[in-house]
C-alpha cells in the first residue's frame, strides 16, 4: 500500500470549515484513499473514501487532486465533537487490511 | 455505536499470565480484524479473519494467536504476557464488500 503524509497536527476555530491535507505521491490506480478519525481512546471511525472522484456524504467531503497525489478531507462546519487525530489511508480497499500512520491532531477552538 | 462488541474493556493482569480477548462483529459481518494500538507504536494490524479462516497477517507475535468461531464471534488470545504488551487492542469487522472497517471500543490491557 502507498504511504500518505500529514502534517501532525492542526487547529480550526468551532463553525469553520476544517481542510486535513493527506499527500500519496506514490499511489497506485488502483489503491482508494480512505479517511478514518479516532476521538481520545475510542475506537477508529470512517469517514469516507474514495477513487478518483470527489465524494461528500453526511460526515464530510473528499477532495482528490486530478493526479490523485493528494487529497483533502473537508469537515464543512466543525464543533468541538470533531477534535480527534485524523488518519488519511491509502488501500487497495476490499479484503485488504488498512495501515494506520500517525495522524493528523485535529483540535477545534471555542 | 459501531455495532461491534469488545470485552472486557479493561483487563489487568501480572507478566507470565496469558489472557482473551473477545468480539462479536456487526450483525452479518464476515470478516474480523484485530489491531493493537500502544503509545509508541500507533494502529497496528495483527491479524484478520474471514469466516472462520485466517486470511491476513500482519505483526502479531507468536505468543499471540487468534481464531474466529462458527458464529462469527472471534477471540484474541495473549499469553507469556510482558510489560510491553500493555495496549489498547481494537477488533474491527466489515461487510462483504470490505470497503469499511467499524470498530470497537477496545479492552485496555494492563500488564504489571
């Protein structure tokens, strides 16, 4: 599987729009990239994912870059619920286990 | 709430000891997963089932083992434990498809 980078860490002010950064410069045609969140000690969430196309659902939206070397996860209002470490996870999806890096720290500001 | 069900969520035990750890996947959910999370390591993927057979590994230790019973339920089995095994471990399932992993809310093992 690719590797991704992200910056560590990150803070956006409570009712703004938050843009996570994820690069996966070496990413294959066929690999998905997936966001997954991870509040204090709870266990790992999805997010979304996606191929090649941008896709929105009702947790956030994904931005993939036309190259696909980078993405950008959107959570279009955020609240203090959303303050968690990120991840941004490049796999070749079905039956494939994922491989988490460190994250991005999100904090949201009151 | 994920659907997927971890317990105990807190474990405390001495080195030497060996220990389970139980899940119960998402209402028809094939596959489990089992990841181990510690401070300086990360998420890290031990081992993964597929309705009752092993189908990926990942860093598990051989003092580690794992199987998955015919009612989709799994155990994670830890013995000759070690000071270094304290971590949180995570079991995770997903649907035919696998796009998605849902997750549980762990058991916290502490080995003293």
């Amino acid at each position: 599987d690719a590797k991704t980078t992200q910056p560590p860490s990150m803070d956006c002010a409570e009712g703004r729009a938050a843009n996570l950064p994820c690069n996966h410069s070496t990413i294959s045609g066929n690999e998905y990239v997936y966001w997954y969140r991870q509040i204090h000690s709870q266990g790992p969430q999805y997010i979304i994912h996606g191929l090649k196309n941008n896709e929105t659902n009702e947790m956030a939206s994904l931005i993939i870059t036309e190259d696909r070397k980078s993405s950008t996860l959107i959570l279009p209002h955020a609240t203090l619920r959303d303050t968690a470490v990120y991840y941004c996870i490049v796999s070749l999806g079905s039956a494939r286990q994922l491989t988490f890096g460190s994250g991005t720290q999100l904090t949201v500001l009151p | 709430d994920s659907g997927v069900t971890q317990t105990p969520k807190h474990l405390i035990t001495a080195t030497g000891q060996r220990v389970t750890l139980r899940c119960s996947p998402r209402s028809g959910d094939l596959s489990v997963y089992w990841y181990q999370q510690s401070l300086d390591q990360g998420l890290q993927f031990l081992i993964q089932y597929y309705n009752g057979e092993e189908r990926a590994k990942g860093n598990i230790l051989e003092r580690f083992s794992a199987q998955q019973f015919p009612d989709l339920h799994s155990e994670l089995n830890l013995s000759s434990l070690e000071l270094g095994d304290s971590a949180l471990y995570f079991c995770a399932s997903s649907g035919r498809r696998n796009e998605k992993l849902f997750f549980g809310s762990g058991t916290q093992l502490s080995v003293l």
